[in-house]
C-alpha cells in the first residue's frame, strides 16, 4: 500500500445495492456484519480528500476515483434484476439502487454490469487506465463472486500495471479489504468459512488482504 498523495488511487464499491438486503434469496446467513460501515468509512475518507484538493473526482493524481459498480441481472428472478424490489423498513424499494449511504455523488462514475467481472461489458479498464491509476482498493458484495471475480480480472488483465521502455514490468498495488467486503453461507459451509477461504486464495496471489483501518492508517493517514 502507498499514501494517497504518493499515488493514482481508486476506491471500487462493487453492488453495493438494496438488493442484497433480500432476507432469504442469497442465504440465510451472512460474514462481516461490519462490511457497510467500513465500506462508508472508506468512502468519507476518499471523499474529504477529494475535498481537500479542492479540484473534481479524478481531475489530478492527488484525487481518488471513486468508482461505483451496479448490477443488473438479465434474470427475473434475481433480487437485483431492474424490475425486483425489496422490502426495507417496512417498505419497498428498488433493488437495484445503491444503499444509501453508498449513493454516487456528482463526478463519480458509475458502471454497470450483468456478470460477475466489474471489466466485462463496461468501461471500467478503460477508465482507469486512462485516469493513471496505479493503486485499487477493492470493497463491496459479495467476497466470493463479485468481488473475486472482479479482483482475479484486476491483476489478470494487469489494469494498474505498467511497462518500462526497459520492458521491466511494474504491477501497481490491488488491494482487497477483508472487512469491507462479506459473503454469504453455501452449502455446509458457514458465510465466515466462505469469506475467509476465498480472502485467503486471492491474497498475494491476486491482491494484498489487508483490513479497513490498515488502509486508513496507510493510505488516508
């Protein structure tokens, strides 16, 4: 991990939706009870620095790109299919939306997907690639779809990686926050064991696994 004022960064919220409140349709029990709150800690730090440099989102190497993934499922049946809405507080509203405290602001992109990959079928590569960016800090639901998925492409497709004319290779830092990220139980398996056996296989292989305030204390210091 590098401070923020030393290098391109981007914060990635992946489905971060209403959706994903449905009480039964992902599993009965889920990891991480603290996953949103950090996801907000995250996002309030990345925003009051934007704020600090007084210029807009992604405007200088010294802002953070704060960028928002949505699904919207090509199945009916899916919690998170643009027709569907969940219940809740009592009332019902779409699933697709955005937690609120998760609600893009003004010059933060959006990018919207209808598989597990945030890179197929939008232009987020292409985004930042063309910001700089050489540092991803990767949150958001859930750990063993989405965010794997989207995190194994990040370092396949080596989007925050360059070349020297040397032809040395420089891959940039993708960084996966264990506890801003949950998954759900499957099968046997608890939602803890899911979450924690898919960290582990993604650590040092495919990013650095590193928890909230590691990357507030690091990045944000």
């Amino acid at each position: 991990m590098k401070p923020i004022n030393n290098v391109k960064t981007a914060l990635i919220l992946i489905d971060v939706q209403n959706g994903f409140k449905h009480p039964t349709h992902w599993g009965t029990t889920r990891s991480t009870p603290e996953c949103e709150e950090n996801i907000s800690r995250l996002l309030k730090a990345a925003r009051e620095h934007n704020k600090k440099q007084g210029v807009g989102v992604g405007a200088t190497s010294d802002t953070v790109a704060i960028c928002h993934i949505h699904h919207r499922s090509i199945y009916q049946d899916s919690p998170l299919h643009p027709s569907a809405q969940v219940e809740i507080n009592g009332k019902l509203v779409e699933a697709v939306q955005p937690q609120p405290f998760a609600r893009p602001e003004s010059g933060e992109p959006v990018f919207t997907k209808n598989v597990n990959s945030s890179f197929i079928g939008t232009e987020l590569e292409t985004y930042l690639k063309s910001q700089g960016v050489r540092q991803l800090i990767i949150t958001g639901l859930t750990t063993d779809h989405c965010v794997s998925t989207t995190t194994r492409m990040a370092s396949n497709l080596r989007v925050v990686s360059r070349t020297s004319p040397t032809g040395e290779l420089d891959e940039g830092d993708i960084i996966l926050v264990s506890d801003a990220c949950a998954a759900f139980g499957k099968g046997d398996f608890d939602a803890e064991t899911v979450h924690r056996v898919n960290l582990a296989s993604l650590n040092e292989e495919f990013a650095q696994v590193v928890n909230t305030q590691d990357v507030l204390n690091a990045v944000f210091g």
